[in-house]
C-alpha cells in the first residue's frame, strides 16, 4: 500500500489486549475523538481481569510497604469509579479481628522499623498500630460517601456470631465490590460507542514500525489475517506484556513482569450477614472472605510465583487447603475441601521491581514509553483494577506529544452503560423495573439491575411475561439476556455468558451450560449467513 494510502487508513491508538487496561485505554481515547483499534486474542477479560478478588480497595496492606502515592491513588479512585457504575460496584464494610499474635510478613519496611524500635513485640502488629494504619487509610483519600472506621465488640455485634471465641474485638472500614469482568466489557462497550472498533478473538501476530506508523498483524479465530495501520501502539498485553515486546515486537528491553498467581476458592455460604472479612495470618499474609453471589463465600487470595503459561494458572490442590486452613483459623466452624463449590486463579503480571517475594513485589503501574525511531510503542506494565481509570489517563499523557489532536481527560465520574443513576438509588431502580415488568420476582429483577443498570430496560423491551423473552435455559438466563449480551457485549460463548458476563455458571449444570453454547453457535452461523448474504 502506498505512502499516502497507509497513512489515510491508520488509527491513531491500536491496543493489545482486551483485559482491564487495555479497554480502559481505548475508552479514554476514544472519548477524546481519537481513532481505536483494539484486538484481544480471546475473550475480553479471559485472564486476569476476571479472576481479581473483584475489589475496587485502597491496598490496606500495601501501607505496610510504604506506597503510599499508591494507595492514596486508589482510595481517591474508590468513589470516583463508584459513582460511575453504581450498578456493577457498591461499597460494602470490611471486618478485621484482632488477636494479639498477629504478626508482620518479616520483610515488610514496617516491620522491620518496628522491630528495630520496639524489639520485644517479635513482629506482632500491635492494635495501635492497625488502628493507625486505618485512620491513615480513612483519611489518606479525601473520602465522602464510604463510611469511616469503627471499633467492634466482636461478644455482642453479630459480625462476632461466625467467629471463634477468642476474637473479641475488631475494626470496621470500607472498601467497595466491582464486578471485575463486567467492569472490563463495559468500558469496551463505550469505547465502541465512541467510535472504537473492538476485535475479540483476534491475536497480534506481528507489528513492526513503517515509518512513522506501526503495522499491525491480526489473525482471527477462522485464520483470516488483517493488516492494520496505527500512529501509535499500545501494548497492554497483561501477562504477556513481555512477550509481545520480546515475540511480537521484537525489541530488547531490560523490564519484565514477575507472574504472580492469585486463587480464590468460593465455598457454600458461610455466615448470614453482608459483611466481608479481612483475616491476618499469623505468618504475616491476609485473605478476605466475602459474601459472594447471595449464596455463597467467596475467599482468597494466594500469593504464589507462577512459572508456567499464564492460562494454565489453576487453584492447586495446596492452594485450596492453604484458604480453607487459613479461613478455618477464625471460622467456628473449619471450612473444608468438601464446601468449596467453584475456585479461580488468575495471573498478576507484576513490575519485576527486584522484590524478595511475591507478597513484597509492587502492585504500582509502570507506562514505558519506546518513541525513537519511529512511531511511538507504549508498553503497560503492572496495574490493579481500582487505578485503571488513572493508568489510562497516564497512558494518553505520555502519548499526548505525538498526538496532538487528543482532547482532555473526561472519565472521571462519566458514567459506563447502564451506570446513570445515583450511587443509592439501586434499590429505587429495582422497584422501578419490578413495576415495569411484573412477571419479574426480586432476585430475577435484582440479578438484571446488578448486571445491566438502567439497561435492563433495553434488555427487556417490550416483553410483558416471561414467554415473551424466549426460551428459559435456567437461572433466570433467558434467550433475550443472550441475544443481548452477543449483540452488545461481545460474548460468543456459554463460558462467556456463565463465567464472564455473570456468575450464572454456580447455578447451571453442564447440560443447561451445552444448551447455551449451541444456541450460540446457531445464532453465530445464522449472523455469518446474514452477513454473507448482505
């Protein structure tokens, strides 16, 4: 293609990766009237971004480590992002218990000073020094609608009534849920809206500068390739960070990514309240336990270095006993392997900062930029999904010189799809569309609110029974919530559906999740042949 050709056809922005950051970033810049493409080899939200602990949370541990611009970050981030998707994040009231053995992990900067200054507490967190740490972590963000920390008489308030009798006293703070995956296609949503063109299932084979532009490769699932041209190349490959700057790239570069992996196990439902725990080891580590899917307890995470493919992560054997010890050490009742019902893994793809220990590695974001000869390669390294709003915006400020036309920042508190309504009227919108659609019961209506916002309406249309969505493949899953999610979300399989855009995999057999994907696949062939005959 010649000079000029190349040069009408490019994008200003092609991103590499379709988990958290690399949508983030395709949203920002669409929304600045800048040209997008985004390709993700699978699935948006395949890999880590969809198997987090699925908070949006200041770090509480990571003051230990002194990163504080970090967690300052995040805690200004926490109501920012929550008043922008009041449906798929809400805040909700962590309980810490105390114990007098709780100890410091022995490498934390923290540690260490306490016990060079006050060698008699062997590395124990004494409560002052939690209680600190909380009132810095109230205070570091500026906080204005999450409620602040509080003290618990853990023999009278029912926090205390699932756990063991020698915890009698706890702190109460608050850190907000985020449906993680969700999170992910919601922002790919609106940056197709804004003009994005969004490719799943399409992997980057090979980019290399031309000039002052970038030649991008792509080769979909049926084998077809695509050249795309791009002023500037995002690469927000996630775990595979380094490896599309070694393989695809091919460029040497001194930084990498150290793969962390993180399992979580889900078990039958725990306790009866709505709070969610926040338990320290007394080899220094912390999990959460957390109400999860109204049925169910959702706990990790695992620390673990990963030395396989980032795919192939998996919750192990010792992984799984390691949680259900861990939670059993504060539970009354011990959890075992027989109530776990689901575990998840996910690889964090790390800064490789030198640390000691996975638990010690930073959690901070580094945005690498390579600008000379040529076009501009902008490589993300690192990143948790409270501070993605922020990555992106940083990510666009190193590119801003080389593309000059960029608007201003404009995500803060913009609503994504189905997210405009106020951070409390949840329970007001529910009522609204049980009394739109009485045929819903609550927790059909809740799921759908939760799920989709005021998008639930567009989702529902004009049915007025059931019968009008079409066929019912279970737990509340209708044929209409699949036509939905294919035409506006991108999904192409049952796991997609189950695992992805919902959590509806804890309630549907293998039979009902079969019944899915072949209606799926009917309605892909069926939507080829339109567009064949088209």
């Amino acid at each position: 293609m010649p000079t000029d050709q190349r040069r009408d056809a490019a994008v200003d922005i092609f991103v590499i990766g379709g988990g958290i950051n690399g949508c983030g970033i395709a949203r920002d810049a669409a929304g600045r009237g800048l040209s997008v493409t985004l390709a993700e080899m699978n699935d948006l939200a395949s890999a880590t971004s969809s198997a987090s602990t699925k908070l949006f949370h200041g770090g509480l541990r990571y003051l230990e480590y002194f990163e504080v611009r970090l967690v300052r970050e995040a805690l200004i981030e926490r109501e920012t992002l929550l008043a922008a998707m009041p449906h798929i994040s809400w805040p909700m009231r962590f309980v810490l218990p105390f114990h007098r053995d709780m100890r410091f992990e022995s490498e934390t900067p923290t540690s260490k000073l306490l016990s060079a200054i006050m060698p008699w507490m062997k590395g124990r967190r004494p409560a002052w020094l939690i209680r600190l740490g909380l009132f810095i972590y109230d205070n570091l963000g500026g906080r204005k609608v999450l409620p602040a920390t509080r003290t618990l008489d853990l023999t009278s308030d029912p926090a205390g009534a699932p756990l063991q009798d020698r915890f009698a006293k706890a702190f109460e703070y608050s850190d907000c849920w985020v449906e993680d995956s969700r999170l992910v296609v919601l922002n790919a949503r609106d940056a197709e809206d804004k003009g994005a063109r969004i490719m799943t299932r399409s992997r980057v084979i090979s980019a290399e500068r031309d000039g002052e532009l970038w030649a991008v490769t792509t080769r979909n699932e049926q084998g077809a390739t695509e050249v795309h041209y791009a002023r500037a190349l995002v690469n927000a490959g996630g775990p595979w960070v380094e490896d599309v700057v070694r393989n695809t790239v091919r460029l040497n570069t001194s930084e990498g990514v150290r793969l962390v992996r993180g399992s979580h196990i889900v078990t039958k439902r725990l306790y009866d309240h709505d709070k969610c725990y926040f338990f320290q080891g007394e080899d220094g580590r912390i999990i959460f336990a957390i109400p999860y899917e109204t049925d169910f307890t959702l706990i990790g995470t695992t620390d673990q270095e990963h030395d396989g493919a980032p795919h192939d992560a998996v919750c192990t054997p010792e992984e799984q006993d390691y949680l259900t010890a861990f939670a059993s050490r504060y539970f009354k009742r011990p959890v075992t392997r027989d109530d776990i019902v689901w575990t998840y893994s996910g690889v964090r793809p790390l800064y490789d900062d030198g640390a000691k220990s996975a638990t010690a590695a930073t959690r901070d974001y580094v945005l690498s930029l390579d600008d000379a000869p040529g076009a501009p390669l902008l490589n993300v390294f690192g990143g948790k999904i409270t501070t993605y709003r922020r990555l992106a915006e940083g990510a666009l400020a190193k590119l801003k010189p080389h593309l000059s036309q960029m608007g201003e920042p404009w995500t803060a508190r913009a609503p994504l799809p189905g997210g405009d309504f106020p951070v409390d009227g949840f329970d007001d919108l529910v009522a609204q569309v049980s009394g739109d659609y009485p045929f819903l019961d609550d927790s059909w209506a809740r799921r759908l609110v939760r799920a989709y916002g005021t998008d639930a309406r567009k989702l529902l249309g004009d049915a007025r029974r059931n019968e009008d969505l079409g066929s019912d493949f279970g737990a509340t899953l209708t044929e209409a919530e699949i036509c939905w999610l294919i035409d506006r979300e991108y999904a192409r399989t049952a796991d997609d559906v189950v695992w992805r855009r919902s959590k509806l995999g804890l309630r549907l057999d293998a039979q009902q999740q079969a019944a899915i994907d072949a209606f799926m696949r009917a309605q892909h062939v069926m939507g080829n042949n339109n567009a064949a005959a088209e």
